[in-house]
C-alpha cells in the first residue's frame, strides 16, 4: 500500500527556517499537499500541488518536490506556526486512495 | 462563506451502529467531490471515505464493507453510515470538501467525536 513518511519532530528558533519532509514512492507521479493543524482546530491546507499556496496563506510557506521527498519549508517561522503538519497525497492508479503522512510537531523554542 | 457542520457522534457499544450527517453551506454542493478524514485523540489524520459528484464511493480497506458514504443534494448533506463499529473507529469524524481539480482538501467541519467503548 501507498505510504507517506514524516519526521515525528522538528525544532527550529524564531526567525529561523523550518523544513519539513515527506517521503513517499509514489510522489514522483502524484501531487503532494500539506496541512497545518493546531490543537483542539481542524486541518488547514497551506500548500496543494507540491509548491502552490492558497489565497491567505502567508508568503513564508512553500513547497518543493525532488524525486520521492517533497518539502515544505516555513522560512522566518514565528511562534503561531507551531503546529502539527501532515503531508498527504492521493493515489488513482489503481483503486483509489488517499494517504496522509504520520504529521511532524514543529515546536518553536 | 463555505460551511461544514458535522453531527451525529457520540458513544456506541462495540458491534454497533451510528450515522454521521455534515450539513454545507456557502457553495454548491453538488459541484464537489466530499471525503470523511478522521483523527484518533494524539493521532495522526487518516481517511475514512469518499464520494464523488456522480455519487461514486471509495473506502479504505479498514472500512470498507462496514462503513457506507452517501450525499442528498437537494439537502446539500454528506452522510456516514458506520456499522460493526471497533474499538479502533474511536475518533473525531471530519467532513471535509474536496479542492475542485485537486486531491485535497481546501475546507473542513469542526468534527464530530465518536466513542466506541462498552
């Protein structure tokens, strides 16, 4: 079956850069996405196809694919981006599903 | 302003059954493909469920055979029968629409808790 791996935690500094990884086989072919939820809050999608960002999500969040890793990268973090992020993607070549990622805690210090 | 409200949680002894409804609002429902995500308390999010416009299903096989997705447009609802229902299935139940053109999800309900404990 179809999986996505994660880190379970990353740590950065404010004003530091934070980069998360996602790895999956299939990513090579499909589109990744990713999502930022915060506790007792629903998911909110901060990128979609690899590297796109929804309107009103701040410039500091992108999205880069190379191969079957893909990466989100929060840059100037500040401390409201704590957060678990999970990466997901869908797969249609045979029956159909969707995979979310384990998620990564990013914590702030 | 695109809405999703989720109902119908609460708790179930192990073998039974529950019906879970999300009711939309703020965009035309019909249009867009719905999913169920749910997330074990300290878990991770995983899928539960989808239904496409032309009302074709998809299920993982953890649920599938037990749980059954279903839409009334002219009601602008999702639905999730859960039948035979596990100690596993314990999990906040989110409705979530689907991205139009895209396998994600741009919007989702605040979810609803559903306890499988005898």
């Amino acid at each position: 079956s179809y999986e996505l791996t994660q880190p379970p935690s990353v740590s950065v500094s404010p004003g530091q850069t934070a980069r998360i990884t996602c790895s999956g086989d299939a990513l090579p072919k499909q589109y990744a996405y990713w999502y930022q939820q915060k506790p007792g809050q629903a998911p909110v999608l901060v990128i979609y196809k690899d590297s796109e960002r929804p309107s009103g999500i701040p410039e500091r969040f992108s999205g880069s694919s190379s191969g079957t890793t893909v990466t989100l990268t929060i840059s100037g973090v500040q401390a409201e981006d704590e957060a678990d992020y999970y990466c997901q993607s869908a797969d249609s070549s045979g029956t159909y599903q969707v995979v979310f990622g384990g998620g990564t805690k990013l914590t702030v210090l | 302003e695109v809405q999703l409200v989720e109902s119908g949680g609460g708790l179930v002894q192990p073998g039974g059954s529950l019906r879970l409804s999300c009711a939309a609002s703020g965009f035309t429902f019909s249009s867009y493909d719905m999913h169920w995500v749910r997330q074990a308390t300290g878990k991770g999010l995983e899928w539960v469920s989808a239904i496409g416009t032309a009302g074709d299903t998809y299920y993982p096989g953890s649920v599938k055979g037990r749980f059954t997705i279903s839409r009334e447009n002219a009601k602008n609802s999702l639905y999730l029968q859960m039948n035979s229902l596990r100690a596993g299935d314990t999990a906040v139940y989110y409705c979530a629409r689907a991205r139009s053109g895209g396998s994600c999800y741009d919007y989702w309900g605040q979810g609803t808790l559903v306890t499988v404990s005898s």
